[in-house]
C-alpha cells in the first residue's frame, strides 16, 4: 500500500506517494498562489493526488492516507490550520475540506513537525530523542521524543527558531527582537552579508553578487572559500550564530541526534564541522555521551515523506 | 508506608519523611561539608535517614525508598553522581555505598528534576506537560512530560538556565558568555543591582543594603516598592530578564504549565503579574491555548518531596 505526503508551503504545494519504506515512488510539485481562498488550495491538493495516481498508474484506493504539512498553527488532532500567515488561512478546515473532494483518511501536521518526522524516520530512527532544525528563509524545528512528534500541550511548540539570543538584538518577523531565527537563517545571512559587502568595497563578494546577479546565502560562503577576508568573517560569525542556538537546544533536550537541514545544509561538512566543534566547545554536558549532530539527508524530501509518515503512524493509531 | 527525600545541596542536607500523598512528616537539616570525599556524606545521608525515623518514632522497616536529589552530571539508571561541581565528585556510586549501611531500595535523581517532580506532583498534576524554573543563586530547571522527567537521552538535558539569551554577554559559570543564568539569576539581580547603586549614590537601595549589612536580591526590590526611581529600573529589567527566558522556553515546549521557584519566587504577584504580561506579549502562540504561568507552591520542600517522589515512581515501575 501507498499513502500520499503533501508539503504545503507558501510558495509550492509539493507532493509525492510514498511507500511503506518511506521512499518516494512518484512526485509533483505545482505553485500554491498563497493568498487563494483555502477550499481552492485544498481542492488542488486533491487533484495532486488523483494526478500522482494517475502518472504512477494506480488506483486511488492504493494510497491508504494522505498526509499534509502545513505551516502555522495547526490542531492536528481536529485537522484544522488555526492559523497560517503564510497561507492566509484562519480557522480552516483542510481535513474535512479535503475529505468532501476526496474519501480518503486525511491528517494534517505541521509542516516543520513532519519533515523532523520524515527524517528521523528514514535517517535517525531508533533515537530517543532527536531534534532536527532547518536554517532557511526562517529558522524552523521539530523535537521527536520516543518516536512521537513533541508538539506540547496546545500543538504548536518547537518553535525553536523563535527562542532570542540576543535580547534587544536584531527585530524578527515574530514581533520580538534578537531571535536565533533572525541571526541563523538565509534571510539573516543576506543581511549579515550585505553589511559587510557595504564596508569593504574591495571584498569579492561584490563579484559573486554580481555573478549570480544578486546577493544570496551563497555569497559569503563563494567568496570565503575562495579566500576573501571579509566573506570569512560573515560565515565564521554565522556558523557561531548557528552554534549558539545548536547548543541552546542541545543543553535543554540532549537528543540523541541533531539533524542541520534547510538550503544552507547544503554546504555540508564546511558548515558541520566548524558548527560542531564550538558546540562541542560550549555543551555544558562534559561527562555524559553527547549528542550527535548531522546534516540532514532528505534535503527537501522531508516534508513529503515525514507528513506521509504521519499520516500512516495516525492510521495505525486510529 | 513512608519514603525518604533527601535534598543533597551544596551547603546542607535537608532530608524528610514522606507519607504517600507527599506531605512531609518529619524533616531535618545537617551543614554538607561539600569539601569532604562523599562515602562521608553518604554516611550523613543514611544516619539522617535514621534519625528521622528515630524522631518520628516509626520503625526504619516503614521507609519503603530513599530518594536522593543531587546536583550535578547524574546517571539515575546506575545511582551514580558522574560529576558534581558543587560536591567535589567524579563517578560517585553514591546509591552502592548508601545500599551498603541502609539497606533499603535508594534512587538518585538530579536535584532540579527532582524539585520539579515534587511541585508537579503537588501542584500540576495531570498536566500534559509542565516547565519548573527556579531562580535562585543560579537559573535551574526541570520538565516533565506526560508525568515523566524529561532528561534527554543521556540523562543530563532540561538545563535551562545554560542557554544563551545574550551572546557574547555576561560570563557564565559554565563558561559560555550571554547565558540566562548571568541575567536572571539571583547572583546575577545582585550584580545589577550594584551597578545601579555605584551610579545612583542618591538610591534609597544604599540605605537597604546598608540595613541589611549587604546588597542582596532584597535590596532593588525593597527599595522599588518604597518608590526609587533607580531601583525600579534595576527590578523592571530582571523582570525583562526573566521574561526572555520563560518565553523562549514556552516557545519550545508550550507547556501546559510553567511555575517559578527559587528565593525570588517569594516577591508573588509583584513578580508573576509584571512577568506573565512581557511573556504575554512576546510568545509566539497567539491562536491556540496559552501556558499558564505560576509561582511554584512548595518553595523549599519541593527537592524533599520530589525526590521521595522519584523514589516512590522508580519502585513502582522497578
């Protein structure tokens, strides 16, 4: 049997069937048009699914549960998106929505909360305790403790990129001011190199702006690798931005494993091993083994196989 | 039947008997001599155990468990303290050495975990999940999940005063800079509050410190209350301090209950109300149902109580 995992995010409804294994078989991906009406939203997440069938050539009574990962606040057990300011969703009844276009057990989840479920399912399976956390446009978690998503008591925890490091610090879209989100995400990074680009004309990352035609998360990164001063300082800093929360998070829960994912995961053991090594430096657990913190492996399979995930472990709960 | 708590701390040993419905009966208070090799403060932890019941006059037959709540680097499942700072011990099998002079089942917890188990018991229990801080000479703290301890994988994790909401802010004792226990603790509203009188000589907090013969975490809050400009500022930003902190811990675990313990718990609502309105304002959770914060019940007995507690748990699932 298959079930069918849907990553709804502002800007793409990603989606895919998934098998028993958790291994993606067939994918689609179409733009959300974020500030639609939901019921529209829903009715094409519908007709992702029946299309996926349709190009994978199996009949929709093969896809046991659908899965959903959607962003904000979400009541997983009503199947309701309380609120979304991505989506512009209030109140919205996606499950039972859902469910009118298509007669299939539907489940809605977090979207942060089931890409932390897909990949401690497929990469970390077996931990007691696994937090993985993704450094992208924002900075997003997810916390799985005994193999359940930690979602505490009103379902919307594990807001780890909404913890401040900095008080009085940089503003966060959240309303509060020096978040590890705004210091440790790709927006943050676009920031933190603009300035220093700004103050040293001669730094290379002007030519790779140029290059790519813009300033991105990339910039700084070309630019220090290929031995510019400067961009060296921006990544050094950012990554010391990274630890700072990695080891904020390790002191609370002590996972067994931390996962890095996000676009910025990208840059793999350039970013794992200096990031590693200062949280090695600050844990305050000295004598007990330590968490093992990754890169993510999924990259941006995640969503779609973590909310399948969730979908298939509610059905067997059910 | 009877279980004992004994609350292990750096300066005394506070023991007490404990009936089923952890209500202390009898307790007692010996000075720790931290300094001494820790088969000696053992043996004070056993002869405690039996004086009390010697002063309560029931047989030492009627204690069902021991309960010990230590600081430091424990491992609960082997009764073994792996480091203290506080107690001078490495890899002290202090429930082997406790077994060898009273033989009655001993568990070992850490003390902030056992204080938070105690005021759960007492005061949350049934909650989903609940947050124990306390702020006293450091930010310690404890959570307990569906009923359990949650001490992450290595037994060491909830240690929430060691998160940085400041980086490269004031020197922590555990060597990182910016944690939460340099601004929120009582060590820390001390150090404030020096500041503040070393550049306000007109402060009514000089004439409270000198009353009291030291600035102490009285001093800002005696003389903000009487009306001082000064010393309010000093008490309206450790309120911001404290603020920054529970939030951030909201955030991550939106627990249905948070309490406050620690000597500053004392100020009551004068603390909670100022406090609960900054945390208010600044979570993240603005559709779903709030954490409700308190001010914990037990204060001082709560490392008594839940380390009896902890025993009482750990011989029923045994």
């Amino acid at each position: 049997m298959y079930y069918a995992g849907i990553d709804l995010g502002g800007t793409n409804i990603a989606a895919g069937i998934v098998d028993d294994d958790g291994k993606i078989i067939e994918s689609m991906s179409i733009p959300t048009g974020a500030q639609r009406n939901f019921h529209e939203i829903v009715c094409d997440m519908a007709e992702l699914v029946k299309n996926l069938c349709q190009k994978k050539q199996i009949s929709i009574d093969e896809i046991r549960a659908v899965g959903i990962g959607c962003p904000g606040s979400i009541d997983s057990e009503k199947g309701v998106c309380e609120y979304s300011n991505n989506l512009n969703m209030c109140h919205a009844d996606i499950t039972g929505e859902f469910r009118k276009i298509l007669d299939i057990p539907v489940y809605l989840e977090n979207d942060a909360n089931a890409a932390a479920l897909g990949e401690y399912e497929i990469n970390a399976k077996g931990s007691k305790s696994f937090v993985f956390v993704t450094l992208g446009t924002g900075v997003g978690g997810g916390v799985i403790i005994n193999g359940e998503i930690f979602r505490g008591f009103n379902g919307v925890g594990a807001e780890l990129g909404h913890t401040v490091i900095n008080v009085d610090g940089e503003k966060c879209t959240c309303g509060r001011k020096g978040c590890w989100e705004a210091y440790a995400s790709v927006t943050a990074l676009i920031r933190q190199t603009k300035a220093a680009m700004e103050k040293h004309p001669e730094s290379s990352m002007h030519k790779f702006a140029q290059e790519e035609g813009k300033i991105s998360g990339l910039t700084s990164f070309l630019a220090a690798k290929e031995g510019d001063k400067y961009a060296n300082q921006v990544v050094q800093k950012y990554f010391e931005y990274i630890a700072e929360g990695i080891t904020n998070i390790i002191n609370i829960f002590q996972p067994e494993k931390l996962a890095i994912g996000g676009s910025i995961s990208k840059e793999g053991d350039y970013l794992l091993k200096p990031v590693s090594a200062m949280v090695e430096r600050d844990d305050y657990n000295k004598y007990m083994p330590k968490a093992k913190i990754e890169i993510a492996k999924l990259f941006g399979d995640a969503g779609i196989i973590g909310a399948a995930i969730a979908a298939k472990n509610a059905l067997n709960r059910d």
